[in-house]
C-alpha cells in the first residue's frame, strides 16, 4: 500500500468552473494583490510593450500619478522572447474597417480560435485611433494520460482528480520529476508534457506576489538532497481545473500619457484555462485602444487643499530627526483669538 499522498496545490490558478469571477487577472507576475485566487499570463504585457514601443515611443506615465501597475508593467519583466513564436499573435497598428476582419482570420487560421474581447472593443475606424492586440494559445498533452481519480476532498469541498495511486500504471511515474519534498504541505513536482511545455505544481500556503513564490521554489529545489524520481511507493492527485475570467482595466482607461498627445482609452485581458488528466488548454487574450488628440490637453491641475486633517513637522537642515510635530484635525482649536 502507498504510503504517500501528494495532494497538489496550483499555485498560479486552483478553481473550478463554480468559482469564476472570484478570480482576480494580475497584469505583472510582481503584482500584489489581497484576493486569495489570482492568475498571471503574459499576454496583457506584450500588449503593453507593443503599446509603449512603437506607439507611445516612451515610458508611460501619467500626468495626475502613475500607478504601481503602470511602472510594473513598464519594467517589460516579460516579452515575447519568452515564448514560442509558434503560440502567440500580436496585431499593432491604425483601427480600419477591416481590422476586426483581419484579426479573426489570422487567429483562425493560426490556432482554429475565435476572439471573446473583440466585441467589447470600439473599433471605429479612425487615422487617429490604435489597437494593441495579443492572443496567447497553448493546447499539449501530458506524456503519458493520468488516471482519474474521481472526486476527492480539496479543502472543505469535493472536487475531480486525477493522477498517480497504487493502481495506476509504472510507466506513469516516468511524467513526474519531484523539485523537492520537505513535507506534505510543502513540495513541488513537474509534470512532463509532450512538447517543450512544463507544469510545475508548488504547494504552498504563501500569499506573496508570483515572481517572489516561483523565486522560493527554485531556491528550495536547488536546496534539495532528496530523491527526485518519483518513486514506486509515491503517490500524486491533482485537480481538475477549468475556468474563464476577463478583467477590464479601468484604472488605465481614458488617461492621458504624460509628455504625448496618446490617450488610452480601453484595455482588457481575458483568460481561458482547463487541465485534466489529458492536458492543459490555455487561451488568454489582451487589447488595447488608444487615441491621439489633435492639441495636447493641459496638464491637470493637481489640487493641493489642506482642507481635511493634516499633519505637519518642523526640523532643522542637515538634522535626521524633526523638533516638532502637529496633526490638525478640528480647525477651531487653531484658530481662536488670543
């Protein structure tokens, strides 16, 4: 009998199609957020380099503040050197008649896909109008199919597995590279596919950003002096993941780019996601609309009224520590005649 249960954990995306719309897409892999189920996928970003390369021609910022967002996602920590030229369609250039046409037939004819954001943008034609555009595909099987599992507990609920028990076939453990295994709630496996694809599976608790988790497990894998093969005795379950999200970036809508005459006026991202014990099916895609004014608007004032409780501090030049602090919060004790 085995004696080992490997209970996965994704750590990128772990629901079930009940749990759509509670999950949050970020645009950068450094994006902190407070909502427990969250996703990343490249796709908005190399929207965002298109945006600011051979549009913008500049760093984005914008006049009234640039968000935390917007200098993430200006880094340009990820682009499509990272990919597979094969998986992914990019389309950057004027809004025409035809160009919803044209976006449809190549995603056709490249991946046998259609969009679901198209019809949420306004493409009216226009020479002073741009669309930024990405579609991310990828569609790869496992090595070798896992077994199903059937329905099992994940967390307080039930939910589909598959993978590895004492019944399944040897050959199967072959699909399994083991990164490391400290205890069974702090692991990672590799699940071989059969393209260059690879499935990296990380249980774990944390609630840092993504990049920071992906950094821990590669550290705690190089840490590692245990057994890497997946052994005869070990056993691993995963569940079935299936689920649809879009997000409307509306904090990047109708804002102005510091220094230009660009204003962007859409930007969304949507994402497609289903692993079984076959594979993994992923489609996630990004736009961007953008305008170009004739004259460029005045700056917007920024409006820098006491008109609400404030604190202030006095302290001498060249000295580390201020001699004197105040907080105002009712007026009329600052203001009484002597």
């Amino acid at each position: 009998m085995k004696k080992l249960f490997l209970s996965i954990l994704l750590t990128l995306i772990m629901f079930s199609p009940a749990f759509a719309g509670n999950i949050e897409i970020l645009p950068t892999m450094q994006s902190k957020t407070n909502v427990q189920d969250r996703v990343w996928v490249g796709t908005f970003q190399l929207v965002w380099n298109d945006f600011m390369d051979k549009i913008a021609f500049t760093q984005i910022k914008f006049p009234a503040g640039t968000p935390i967002m917007v200098n993430e996602l200006n880094r340009q920590a990820f682009t499509e050197d990272d990919l597979s030229e094969k998986c992914f369609y990019k389309y950057v250039g004027k809004i025409k008649r035809n160009t919803k046409n044209v976006i449809a037939k190549n995603i056709k004819k490249k991946f046998n896909a259609t969009s679901d954001i198209l019809d949420k943008l306004d493409l009216t034609p226009s020479k002073d109008r741009f669309l930024i555009y990405a579609m991310l595909n990828k569609d790869f099987e496992f090595t070798n199919p896992f077994d199903k599992l059937g329905r099992l507990n994940f967390r307080d609920q039930e939910a589909e597995f598959f993978g590895i028990d004492n019944n399944s076939n040897k050959e199967l453990d072959d699909s399994v590279r083991v990164l490391f295994y400290n205890n069974p709630s702090d692991f990672a496996v590799v699940l071989d596919t059969n393209k260059k694809d690879e499935v990296f599976l990380y249980k774990t608790s944390n609630t840092k950003t993504f990049n920071y988790i992906y950094s821990d497990m590669l550290k705690k894998s190089q840490a590692y002096e245990g057994d890497n093969k997946f052994g005869e005795n070990d056993e691993l379950r995963v569940p079935n993941l299936k689920f649809f999200e879009e997000r409307d970036f509306e904090e990047l809508a109708n804002k102005r780019v510091k220094g230009t005459n660009l204003i962007i006026e859409q930007a969304l991202e949507s994402v497609k996601f289903e692993m079984n014990n076959y594979g993994v099916k992923l489609k996630s895609e990004a736009a961007m609309t953008a305008m170009t004014t004739a004259l460029l608007p005045p700056e917007e004032p920024r409006l820098f009224y006491l008109d609400d409780t404030f604190v202030m501090f006095l302290k001498e030049k060249g000295k580390n520590k201020p001699y004197f602090a105040l907080r105002v919060h009712d007026i009329s004790n600052f203001q009484s005649e002597q």
